[in-house]
C-alpha cells in the first residue's frame, strides 16, 4: 500500500475511561497505512475545574487548526463540555449513523442501516424555560432557518453519496409554526437535488414505521430533540446505546463543512475505568468516520467494516458477552481491518 497524506488530529481527552479510549484509537492509528499525529487537549473535569475557560480557548485552537477533532466523554458538572463546544464553534449539525452489528445480540430481527441526520440547535432544547406560579411552566421552542437549511443539504448530499432517499420528519400537522418552517426549508432544499426522492413522515409514525419496516429507511433529517430520540430508539433496535458514533459539523458562508468533531457513544463509565476492561469500538468507529470526512474514504470504511467484523466473528468484549479487555479487542480490530484493506475479506 502506497503512502499517503499526513493527518493530524485534534484530540480531546475527558474523563474515566478516556485514557484507554484514546490508547485504543492511538493503537489502531499507528496500523494505518497513513502518519496520523494527534494534538491532545485536556478537557477534563479536574482541568476544567482549575481552569475551563484555559481548556475551551486550547481545544477551540486545536480544531480550528486542524479541522478535525477526536472527542472522548467527559463529566457533565457545572457545564455540558458538548454544549459550550457547540457554541463555541458553531456546530449546526450532527449526524449518527446506526447499524446492525453482527454478532450483538437484539430482541429484534429487522436490518437497521439508517443516518440521522438531527439539527444541533434550537428546538425545546435551548429553553429551560420558567414556572408561572405553582401550577404552569412555559418554555420557547425555536426552529431557525439557516441550521434547517445546513441540516437538509448535509441529508440530500449524504443521500447522494449513498444512492438513496431522504426522509424529513417532525410533527409538521401541529407544531406548524415551527416544524413548518423545518419542513419548508427541507422541501426547498429537495427542489434543488431533483434526482434524490424525498417525503415527509410525521414524527410518531416514523418510529412505529421504523420497528415494523428498518429497511424502508436510509437517511433521517430531524430537529434537534427529534433527532435525540430516534439516535437511542434506533441504538436499541441494534442492541446497545453504546454502540455508535456520531459527528458534529459546522459550515462556512458557502454551506462547505467547516469544522468536525467525532465522538463515541456512551458516557465515562467510572466503574470499570482504568481496569482495561471498556469497549473501544464506538471510539473506533469515531474515528473511522473521521477517516472518511478527511478523504480517507477506503481506510475509514475498512476500520469500519473490520470493527464489525472482528465482533461478528466472536472477538467481543465483556459487555458483548465476549471475554476479551480493550487492547485484545483492538488487536483484534486491527487485524481485521488489515483483512479488509488486502480483499481478504469480502465486502458487504
């Protein structure tokens, strides 16, 4: 395999079972037929506590130099590190693919291959909102044009890479102010890409759809809360919460993706951190991702397939059933990645 361009990585390390999380993806990096460099920033509860607005003004840096960014969890205390970076660099979209793993155990049969593509602001999200005496609460539910607009032309150009359809969702029959707006931007943005079809699912139908019919469903645009409750409701129908990825993208004036940063699912798990035990494959497939938004397209979809592959095949982790700790579970993936990128490994 020929040499190929140099990569550096924004790396935000947090809490619990970071470390190993990012030894893991580290481990796989040095596999790849590429140099990656890493630019590590300490995001931290103990960092962050001594000196938060020192740690954001780094980690803004690092991304905004690098393009790209690695992000692992992180403890939610005073502030949501994920909500002061999405502020920070503008983050308008995200965007969590979701699909059978072999191997995994599930409590449903169907083929889930679907990407969510969710707005990252505005809905009921933004608004605490504030209690009128002791018998009423009221909260401002806010849907803006320009991240329904970044939202529909990341589905439509995604749905175009893919060869499939796009499917917006909302409760646009009664919230018609505002996913009306939603709608209507994602109608004008279908207009422009004549060639990808397009329909309209009422929010709660779609998810009843989605467990009687996975099949019928590629790619997903959705506000922000909607998006929220599809990611989990999907992540159950393959097995496991945890089991994921998802990037979070910001744009130029142009509508080009500006800034990215991928993250895995799943929290710090405390309880097992530091004892080699955790699953790395969410922060693989991070990474993975990060891969194909940087033109690593075959490498990314290498890391991707070899991670399932390596589950598929019985290589699993203690939350998987399996018996194998981080570092066998990430040689594992490797080698299978390797099966990948030589065709000894059928793709699918």
């Amino acid at each position: 395999m020929s040499a190929q361009k140099d990569l550096t990585i924004a790396e935000f390390l947090g809490d619990g079972i970071s470390a190993e999380l990012s030894a893991a993806v580290h481990r796989v990096a040095a596999a790849l037929p590429i140099d990656v460099d890493f630019e590590a920033v300490d995001l931290s509860l103990e960092r962050r506590q001594r000196d938060a607005e020192g740690a954001y003004r780094e980690a803004e840096a690092a991304i905004r130099a690098r393009g790209v960014a690695l992000k692992y969890p992180t403890i939610t205390a005073d502030e949501s590190p994920n909500k002061v970076l999405r502020d920070r660099l503008d983050f308008a979209v995200i965007h969590r693919p979701v699909a059978t793993i072999p191997g995994v155990p599930t409590r449903f049969q169907g083929e889930v291959d679907l990407h969510i593509v969710r707005i990252a602001v505005g809905g009921t999200y933004e608004d605490a909102g504030r209690r009128i005496g002791r018998e009423a609460a009221v909260s401002v539910r806010v849907i803006e044009r320009r991240p329904s607009f970044q939202a529909a032309q990341f589905a439509f150009a995604l749905a175009t890479r893919l060869g499939c359809g796009v499917t917006s969702s909302s409760k646009y029959t009664i919230q018609r102010a505002t996913d009306g707006l939603f709608e209507e931007v994602v109608s004008e943005v279908a207009a422009e890409h004549a060639g990808i079809p397009h329909q309209r699912e009422l929010f709660d139908a779609l998810l009843a759809k989605l467990i009687m019919r996975p099949e019928a469903y590629r790619v997903v645009v959705t506000p922000n809360e909607y998006g929220d409750f599809l990611s989990d409701a999907a992540c159950g129908l393959i097995g496991s919460m945890g089991l994921g990825a998802s990037a979070s993208y910001s744009f130029d004036a142009a509508g080009s993706v500006q800034l990215a940063m991928f993250d895995p699912a799943g929290g710090t798990a405390p309880d097992i951190a530091g004892q080699g035990v955790c699953n790395p494959a969410a922060a693989l497939w991070a990474l993975a991702m990060l891969l194909e938004h940087s033109g690593h397209r075959g490498l990314g979809r290498a890391l991707d397939q070899g991670v399932r592959d390596a589950i598929g095949s019985g290589h699993a982790t203690r939350d998987l059933g399996g018996s194998l700790g981080t570092e066998a579970f990430t040689k594992a993936a490797i080698s299978a990645m390797h099966a990948r990128l030589t065709g000894k490994v059928p793709n699918r």
